[in-house]
C-alpha cells in the first residue's frame, strides 16, 4: 500500500496489485518434459494435465520463547512441515520447516510479525520442486473472467477461498444500475457465488390510482432496460478491490 500511494503520488501510476505467483511446473500427458507455468491464466486444460509440481521452501524462524505457542499455531494455518527445534539460549528458538514458497510469500510475515509483536525473524531458501495438489480458482465478475483475481490454491482450501474471495469483492464493488454477479470456478464449476444488487429507480411512484396495468408496463420497461444494461454493460473494479482480495 505505501509502494502503491507513492508511485500515485509522485508518479501519477496508478498500478494494480495483485496476489504474488510463483513459478509451477507441468506434467502433461504424453509428454515427457515439463513446462513452466509463469501465471495461472497459462494453465492448459485440466485433462491434460498429469501432475502439477510447486516450489518448496526451508523456512527457519528465530522466535523469542514467550511467543513459542502462538508461532506454531501459525505455521499450522499453512502447508508447512515441522523439522526440527532448537534452544539458541534461555530466550529464543530456533524452529526449522519446510513449507510451499507460495504460502510463505503471502501475508506470512506480516501474520509472523503480528502474533509476536514484532520480535520473530524469518529466513527461507529454495530446495527444489515437489507434486502439489492444487487447482486453478477463477473469479468472474458479471460473466467476464478476470485474470487478475486467477489464482493457484490447494484442492482442499478451494472452497473456502472462493468464497472468502466473492463476498470480500461484493463488500468492495460499486453498486451498478443492474444487478453484479460475482462466481468463483474451478474448471467452469461454480463453487461459490453473490450477487451485488442493483440501484432500483421508482418507475411507478408518479402515479396515483387508475389501471394497475400502467404500473406493469412501466416495471416490465424497467426490467428490459436493466436486462439490456447487464448484457452490453462493464463493470468498472477499483484498485481497492484487488488489495482486499490479497488481505486475509
């Protein structure tokens, strides 16, 4: 956020910060190399992919004792693998995992910093490719897939991210003059979903009494302009929203 507020301010870039990636590599079927995946918006066809491979990390911590217990509950919330712990002295441990770079890269070390008040360091280096059970989780926005919102999650986690992420941008995105809506998928299943109501105009509160017939082809006028907007309308996403999308 400090990186974005300058460049706008003494650049005038206005840029769009998205959920970090890191690098997957494929196993398709019948064939033997396998390819890098740079962002999720190249992942081919889930049927013919065989095997997804992600980059694993050695996470070391040093962490003042007194923090000890709310430190593991952390790394619990993550993909990681306990090593090992070691005392450095009466007043500090040493613990050592192994963990996914992709979970260590988002919001760790910020939810590091913050469950020990500021006092626990972190280190990682890269130890190779492991196979991962993960899916690509698409966001559509009224119909339109953005590839900003695209992302790699575990199977298991999918769920509870897509709708983490649908009602997160319902909160964020402007209301329109037709109703959003707002889908999580994962190859073309919906998994989740909500919907941003749209502003309701009364078409019928100029006329007193007489046919209620009049009142009908003034709403059924109402419903086909809105149905014409939602069809040829875009839907305009703030910067905000894709920031909140990377918060947890």
């Amino acid at each position: 956020e400090i990186i974005q507020a300058r460049l706008e301010r003494e650049f005038n870039i206005f840029p769009t910060i998205t959920t970090p990636s890191v690098v997957y590599e494929l196993k398709l079927r019948h064939q033997e190399e396998h390819i890098a995946m740079y962002s999720p918006s190249e992942m081919p066809d889930p049927a013919e992919v065989e095997k997804i491979y992600e980059p694993y990390v050695a996470l070391s911590l040093v962490v003042p004792s007194e923090y000890l217990g709310n430190v593991m509950s952390l790394t619990q919330s993550i993909r990681a693998i306990y090593k090992n712990t070691e005392y450095i002295d009466a007043g500090r441990v040493y613990l050592s995992f192994e963990a996914p770079l992709m979970d260590v890269i988002v919001n760790f070390h910020d939810d590091l910093k913050s469950v020990s008040s500021g006092y626990a360091s972190m280190n990682y280096e890269l130890i190779g490719y492991r196979e991962s059970d993960v899916v690509k989780l698409d966001i559509l926005v009224a119909g339109d897939k953005v590839d900003a919102f695209s992302r790699m999650v575990p199977k298991g986690q999918a769920f509870a991210e897509g709708k983490r992420t649908v009602e997160k941008l319902k909160d964020v995105i402007p209301r329109q003059n037709f109703a959003i809506a707002i889908q999580a998928t994962i190859s073309a299943k919906i998994i989740a979903r909500e919907t941003i109501s749209a502003f309701r105009k009364d078409v019928t509160g100029k006329l007193y009494g007489g046919d209620f017939s009049r009142k009908r082809k003034l709403l059924e006028k109402q419903k086909k302009g809105k149905k014409k907007m939602r069809d040829l309308g875009k839907v305009s996403i703030p910067s905000t929203a894709f920031l909140a999308v990377l918060r947890k």
